[in-house]
C-alpha cells in the first residue's frame, strides 16, 4: 500500500521520480535489514538474556526467572575461589598473542598490499583455508608433530640426535596454540586496513626525502591504525574465549576462563554460577567490542578494494 | 638495493609461515597410513587400511551425513538472509544503518564456546530439545554475519547507476533485482555460499553445544582424540580437509568463471 503511494504520479520529470525513489531507500534498507535483525535477535540476544536470568538465579537451581539472588557474583568474587586466576591466565594468553601475531602478521599484510602483486590472491587463499578445517584437527596435528617419538621427536632421533624439547602439555605450547589458530584473524583486518594506505602519499614523502622509517611512522602507521585495531580486537576477544588450544595441546596445565564456564555447566552442574560467569565474561568482551567498534568506519574499510 | 632485499625477506617469511600452517595438516595425513595402531616417527610401515575402516565404518558414514545435512541447510538459509543483509550493510541508505554495521558484528567477536552455552541455555528455556536441526541455527548466528560481510565487499563494487537506469527504463523493483542487481552480486554470493558451507562443516564449538544426541565431524573427532584414540581419527580428519579443500577449489574455479561473466 504505502509503495502505490509512493509511485510517481504520470507526467512526473525524471529529477521527482529519483527523489521519490531516494525516499523509499530508507525503508528498503531498513527492511533488507529485517530478516538478519530477527535472526539475531532471537539467536544471539536471547540466549543472552537466558544467560542473565540464570546469572541471579538461586545457585545449583534451575528456577530461572522465578528467584533473584546475588549469591553467584558473590561466589565468582570470592578471593578465595581461584576463578580470578583462569580469568588473568585467559587475558595474559590473550595479550601475548595479540602482540605475537602483530609481529608476525604485519609483513605479510604488507606484503599481500605492496609486494605479491598476482600472487597475492592465491596467498589469500592458502592462508583462508585452514579455517575449513576443524580447529581440532589442527591443534591434534601440532600433538602429533610434538609428542613423544612423533614428527619432530622421531625425525631428530632419526639423524642421530638427542631428540625433540618436550613443549606438550606446558603453557607455552597453549600461547603457540592460540598464535597458530588466531593468524587469520589478524592477518585479513590488518591487510584491509594497510590497503587504505595511498601510495602516492608513500611515493611522494619518498621523493621528499624522508626515511623509511619516518614514513612507516607517520603515514603507513597511522593510516593503517583502523585494520590494525580490529585484527587486535578481534584476536583478543576469540583468544579469551578460547579452550581447544588449552585443552588438546596444553592438556589442562592451566585453565583458562571459557573452560570453567564449561565446567560449571557440565561436571559440577551449577548452571547459575556458570550463567554467572559467562555474563562477566560477555560484559567485558562486549564493551571492549563496542568501545572499539564506536572508532570505525567500516564504508570505508570494506568499500575500498 | 635495499627495497629488494626488504621485498625478499618478506617472501621467505610468507612462504615460512605458510608452512608452518600447513605442518599439522600434513602430520595428520601421515598418521593416518601408519599400520600400527599407535602413532611413532618415521613410519615403518605404510598402509590405507585406516582409510578402509572410515569409509567402511556406518558411524562415520551417519555422522558425515549429519555434518552435509547441516551444512547445506546452513548455506541455503544464510544466503538468501546474509544478501539482503549485505543491502542493507553496504548498498542502502538509511536509519540505523550505522549501528546495524556494527551491531551484525557483535556475534563474530563473541566467543563462540560461549555462545553455544548460551545458545543452549536459551533452547532449554524455552523447552526445545536440541538434535541436528537447532544445531543449522546456531551455526546461522555466527555464519549469517560473516556471510553478510563477504557478500558486502560485493556490493560495494556495484555501480547504483545501473540500478537507476533500469528504473528509468520502466522496470519494476523486482525486476530489477532479478534482472539486475542479482546477476551482478553473483560472484559475492557464490564466495558466500562457499564460506557458509565450509564454516559450518568445520564447525565445532557450536556443534558441541546444540546438536544433542546427533553428532558431527569435528565433534566425533574431538571425542576420539580425548578417549580412545584411533587412526581413523587422522584418516577421517585429512578425509574433512581434502572434500573441503576440493570444493573450494572447484567454487574458486566457477567463481573466476562467475566474475569474468559479470565483468563483460
């Protein structure tokens, strides 16, 4: 009905109908939205909510909903419970991996921007595709190349020496983890954001004479500073959720926070505590996310290519 | 020069660190042709009889059957929701646009074990029991938005003039679409699906959660490696990453062929 009243009326110039047209963009934007906004809705904001009411529910309860109490918050910041220290051990992983893969990220980005040229698609792809395959499979590959007369063992015996470290099992191996799974996800952010890095603007500063280092500094740096935040925001975020890495390569040495979500969900059957729990972890990851989402243009990020 | 020098060392770690992302993979394919039980380097023997046991076993068959059924429906529903999504992300303008860019990228950023939890907290809630089918639904939540984006960068590159001159032609709005702007959003939707698919097939932290008594790949994996090791657990994982491997390559192939056609 309200697009017979928004048709032009016969005799209407060209300029009028494009107007009329821009005016109902509004709507048909609003209701491409519609089918992702509902799905979300009731996929990611409900269970959210679930998570909330179980959070004051009575604890070892499942009368979600009908009772109020703030005994679980009370529980998680009791110094005596050792939640706190899965909650440090997940942010220190998480930190430490946002600044190795920095490190390591940053030259491919560059070189997948400035150097490849027609490579640069087929090494795209080469580095997409380990996320078709199941995080499992990869971290038990990592089992097999470090165990005990495994690849890297087995092959060092092999030519005669003293065999391989034993790195299983140790929290070392769980931040090698979590560097290998996460790489992507710093990798493709940071590519996207040193594209918007003119190169005329490189060019020039160059024929000006300044040093390599001064405009990686004050041009490159800067003007890469969007890509570079999301690839370290995304990274740190998925690295404090992480568990399969702690779980498979680590073997529980230590126990990172998502984990003992789980634990309370399953083994020890305290939905309440764990509800509890995971909201801390969701208020903290959410305003973390928002904080740096709210410095983003993202037209312009993905709209350059 | 130095710039070749810098461009050099730039190539040989690439080419490094492509390696050693490929290491485990390729462990895992080796251990699957050990004949011995347990897993020891080098091989003395080589054998495929683990091949012969996984694709000869009726578990893993049902489970593979479990995991394509969620994948494909998974792709088909996210699609068609992620396209107009990706509209209404890049193409459109209007109210709230701002906020929904970033509020559709809230699900990406969330860990995805506790997104599951939660998920199944929620289904609990309201009294649905989980099997294969709340599982294509959590994956959706995670696979929508990561779609929608893949099939914006398309739609960024799309020239709204052609949309304007179909109008002025007479067109009716769907017309348009269909003559027009689907045929150009073509190869975006085509990388949508391949991600859509291969995301869900590779999916485990969701899996875990929602499938309830039904169990996929990645998960069937997991539960193998944790108790009861078996060489089929390599020889079924190298299995998952070469049919994922092969239909990506085959999707690249009719994706080249999908841009050239929407480029003429």
């Amino acid at each position: 009905m309200a697009d017979l009243a928004l048709a032009p009326a016969p005799g209407a110039t060209a300029e009028s109908a494009r107007q009329l047209r821009h005016a109902r963009m509004l709507s048909v934007g609003a209701r491409c939205a519609l089918p992702v906004a509902i799905l979300l809705g009731i996929g990611f904001l409900a269970p959210l909510v679930a998570i909330f009411g179980y959070a004051f529910a009575t604890p070892r309860s499942f009368d979600v909903f009908t009772s109020f109490t703030l005994a679980n918050f009370a529980t998680l910041f009791d110094p005596s419970n050792t939640v706190w220290l899965s909650f440090l051990w997940s942010c220190g992983l998480a930190l430490l991996t946002v600044a190795i893969l920095a490190v390591i990220a940053y030259p491919i980005a560059y070189g997948l921007n400035m150097v490849f040229g027609r490579w640069s698609a087929l090494i795209s792809v080469l580095f997409v595709f380990p996320l078709f395959v199941s995080e499992n499979v990869r971290l038990y590959g990592w089992v097999l190349f470090f165990i005990k007369n495994g690849v890297l063992d087995g092959t060092l015996k092999w030519l005669g020496l003293s065999g391989g470290p034993e790195v299983l099992y140790t929290p070392g191996i769980t931040l090698f983890g979590m560097v290998y799974t996460y790489l992507p996800f710093m990798l493709f952010p940071m590519t996207l954001g040193l594209a918007l890095v003119p190169r005329d603007l490189v060019d020039a500063a160059r024929d000006l004479g300044a040093g390599r280092l001064f405009i990686w500094r004050e041009i490159e740096l800067p003007l890469a500073m969007p890509g570079i935040l999301i690839g370290m925001l995304l990274t740190f975020v998925l690295a404090i959720g992480a568990t399969a890495e702690a779980k498979i390569l680590g073997g529980q040495s230590i126990i990172v926070i998502s984990h003992d979500i789980e634990i309370a969900f399953t083994y020890s059957q305290n939905w309440p505590l764990g509800s509890a729990l995971a909201v801390v972890v969701t208020f903290f990851i959410g305003a973390l996310t928002l904080f740096a989402l709210s410095k983003l243009d993202l037209d312009r990020m993905l709209g350059r290519r | 020069m130095g710039h070749r020098r810098t461009n050099a060392a730039i190539w040989a770690w690439t080419l490094f660190v492509l390696v050693a992302i490929y290491l485990p993979i390729l462990c895992g394919a080796l251990a699957s042709f050990n004949k011995s039980r347990y897993f020891g380097f080098p091989i003395k023997i080589y054998a495929t009889e683990w091949w012969q046991k996984t694709l000869d076993s009726i578990e893993i068959g049902m489970i593979v059957k479990t995991s394509i059924t969620i994948a494909l429906l998974v792709t088909v529903f996210s699609v068609v929701i992620a396209t107009f999504g990706a509209l209404a992300f890049a193409r459109y303008e209007w109210k709230g646009r701002k906020l929904y860019q970033k509020l559709i990228l809230l699900p990406i950023f969330f860990p995805q074990p506790v997104l599951g939890l939660a998920m199944l907290l929620g289904f609990n809630a309201v009294g649905i029991q989980t099997s294969w089918m709340t599982a294509v639904f959590a994956h959706m939540i995670w696979i929508v938005p990561v779609v929608t984006l893949v099939i914006a960068i398309q739609v960024y590159g799309f020239d709204p003039s052609l949309e304007e001159a179909a109008y002025d032609l007479g067109c009716s709005r769907i017309q348009v679409f269909r003559e027009v702007t689907l045929p150009l959003l073509w190869p975006g939707i085509w990388s949508g699906m391949l991600f859509a698919f291969l995301l869900s097939w590779s999916n485990f932290p969701l899996s875990l959660y929602t499938t309830g008594a039904d169990s996929t790949i990645p998960e069937w994996l997991y539960a193998k490696m944790v108790a009861g090791y078996t060489p089929m657990v390599p020889a079924l994982g190298t299995m998952a990453t070469l049919g994922a491997a092969c239909l990506l390559l085959a999707g690249g192939l009719v994706g080249i062929l999908l841009r050239r056609r929407a480029a003429t």
